[in-house]
C-alpha cells in the first residue's frame, strides 16, 4: 500500500497510508501521527521533509521546522520514529526560513532563504554526527540535491539558476567566503563563475521594449539523473508564472520557455514525475497540471482544489499533495502521449481526500518499492538518459 509523511502548520508528523478498494478508484486513508504537534504556534511549522530509503525496512527521515530546528529520525517500517540527532541552524533569522532540505545514506543537507547551506554527516560506528556549512547568495527561493547528491542547485529573487559540485562548495576556500546580498554584484566583471560553481543561467532577452525582465525564480527540480556532474537538465518555475527547462550542456539561457502556465502568484512547485516527459506544475492559487516536456504542453488539470498545492511527491502511478485548504489528496497520474502534440486520452482525477485539522504543509513519499520496482526504475531511469542526450535544444545561447 503507497504510504507517505506529512508535516503540518504545529510540527505535527503524519504518515498517511492508503488501501485500494474493489474499485481502481476507491480508495482509504489510514493516518497515522508520528510526531504530535506543539503549542507554539507556528514557530514549529514544518517547511521541509525528505527522506532516504536504505531498505523496504529502513529509512531516514528529516524535518526542518520554521523556528530553525531540525531533526533527523530513523523509520522502522512505517510508524516506528526513533530521533537520529537534533540541531539548530542558528543563521536562520527571523523573516527568514528553509527552503531546501535533502537526504542521503548517511547525511542531511539544509539551505536557508539567507543562503546558509549545511551538511550533517552521520558516522557509520556510532559516533557523533558532523556539521560543515558555506554560504549561498541571499534572497533564495528553491535549493534541490541532485539524485546522486553531487550537485545542487539553487535559484531566488534577482538570483539566477546556478549549479554548483557538492564537494568542492563545502571545500574550505568556498566556505570561507563571504555570503552575497545577491547574485548579481558577483556577475557583473566577466560573468565568471564563483568557486565551486559548474554552471549559472543568463537572464532571458529584454523585452520588445529593450526592458530587462526581473529574475525571479521560485521553484525548480532536476529532470533526470546524470553521469556528467556538469551536464544537467533542470526546471524551473518563475514568479510571473512561466516555466523554464535548461540543459546546462547546451546554453545559459533556457533552451525552452513556456509562459503563462502559473495562472494566479507564479509558480509555487515543480516537480518531475515518474513517467518520461511527465512533470507537475502548481501555482500559488489553486491550480496544479501535469505538463508535457516536449512541448510545455498542460496535459490535464486536477480539479476541485479550492487551495493552493505546497507540495507533491509523485509514486509510481499515483501522487499525494498537500494543500492550503487542508487537504492531503490522493491522485492518479497518466504519462503525456507517446507523440508530442496528440490528445490526451487519459487524465489524472483526485482518488481520495483527507482532511487535516491543521494546514499541511508538505508531503513526502515514503519510497518503499520491491526488488523488482528498483530494478525496473533503473532500468527506465537508463533509458530515459539516452533519450535526453539526444533531445535538441529548443533555443541557442546568443
């Protein structure tokens, strides 16, 4: 049974199973609190969740809470929480909050909106866990880890897409850097690329005007995994509402760029899909579509969302959001159509829906597949590489 966390507005921790019925589209939550919520108010919101499966058996779950805690547990099954190691990332200031949170086999990655980026390593005998931390540019608003944690990438307000090596952005020179107020003062002698920095985007052509557009980058995610840490292809979600792929290969530009998809406040979440070419997009209103990559194409558009979708963790055939009207739903999902361009036969509907007292605010999958749904995930995970590399880009640098 498909079996997700949700964190809430309190601090609350929830796994949220499901069971199917008779019927493919009836289907039950069994909610489950992990971790009740406190009397604080809001200063335990939970801004982020991530999750690493070591086994079908074990996992390690983080969360990051508005007041600048953070906690890493260990899952046993589904409902069996034990705290890991607690910390406090204490350059978090107040206005200010996370906004990106990773996890792998044995570390934890945190990124501040004022740039502070942290790692907390695990030792494998038992002993103390280890912090390192280096400084971002300010004004951020998406920091994502790439699949195989040797790169990450970062976007924000005046602050361009960047894609930076992992290892070498906690090395001691880059950490020992001075944090930026924004992106650009670094840009402006040479365009030349800071250290531990792969690849940064350039702003898209000035309007018919010759008036130059804001950069204002809100949500992004990596679309696949990579065997060249410096050749990735991400995407991007901006605050008037487009949506940008860039393959760092092929330019500094976005080599495609699809407008208007974010009806109401820009975008709010991108996220890829399971499926080739699948990708969710929500805005800051109440709509959340499933894109076609080949042609920003809106595919269909889940109805009865009355809030705005703050999270989604797509799962194989089905997904689960959460939402500012205080819903955690349960979605189905269907893969664009095999060419660009042909009508959508099959489209997603919402399953199920559970109310929660409090607004949720973020909603992970709990990643549990089988042996034979690992190995057919990397089997498709090679075949839509080949597929990519020999994509043509859209648009060319100029």
């Amino acid at each position: 049974m498909p079996c997700y966390y949700a964190g809430d507005e309190l601090g609350t921790l929830k796994s949220v199973s499901y069971a199917s019925g008779a019927n493919p589209k009836e289907w039950k939550a069994i909610t489950t609190v992990l971790v009740p919520g406190g009397s604080s108010g809001r200063s335990k919101t939970v801004q982020k969740l991530a999750l690493h499966r070591a086994s079908d058996s074990n996992a390690l779950l983080a969360a990051v809470h508005a007041d600048g805690s953070a906690v890493a547990y260990n899952i046993q099954g589904n409902s069996q929480l034990s705290v890991m190691h607690e910390w406090t990332e204490k350059k978090l200031k107040e206005g200010q909050r996370f906004i990106g949170l990773a996890a792998s086999e044995s570390a934890v990655y945190s990124c501040t909106s004022n740039g502070a980026l942290r790692v907390t390593k695990f030792g494998k005998d038992g002993s103390e866990p280890s912090s390192s931390v280096t400084s971002l540019p300010m004004r951020l608003c998406e920091w994502r880890l790439s699949p195989d944690s040797r790169t990450f990438a970062y976007g924000g307000e005046e602050v361009e897409l960047s894609l930076w090596d992992t290892e070498n952005a906690f090395s001691e020179n880059t950490a020992a850097a001075q944090p930026l107020s924004t992106d650009s003062k670094k840009r402006r002698r040479g365009d030349q690329l800071l250290p531990g920095e792969l690849w940064h985007a350039k702003n898209v052509p000035n309007d018919h005007l010759s008036l130059r557009h804001p950069v204002y980058n809100t949500a992004l995610t990596y679309l696949q995994a990579s065997s060249s840490h410096a050749h990735q292809h991400l995407l991007v979600g901006t605050a008037n509402g487009s949506v940008r792929r860039y393959d760092t290969r092929a330019a500094r530009r976005p080599v495609s760029d699809w407008k208007g998809i974010g009806k109401v406040g820009g975008i709010g979440t991108v996220e890829k899909g399971i499926y080739e070419y699948e990708v969710f997009v929500a805005d800051r209103g109440s709509t959340l579509s499933a894109l076609d990559l080949r042609n920003g194409r809106v595919i269909y558009t889940y109805k009865g969302i009355s809030g705005a979708v703050t999270s989604v963790a797509p799962a194989s055939s089905l997904m689960a959001s959460a939402s500012q009207d205080r819903y955690i739903r349960l979605h189905s999902t269907f893969g664009p159509p095999a060419e660009a361009g042909q009508q959508q036969e099959q489209k997603g509907d919402v399953l199920e829906k559970t109310y929660i007292k409090v607004v949720p605010t973020v909603v992970v999958w709990d990643g549990a597949v089988g042996a034979e749904g690992l190995e057919a995930e990397r089997e498709e995970n090679e075949a839509e590489d080949e597929v990519w590399d020999g994509m043509q880009a859209a648009e060319s640098d100029s």
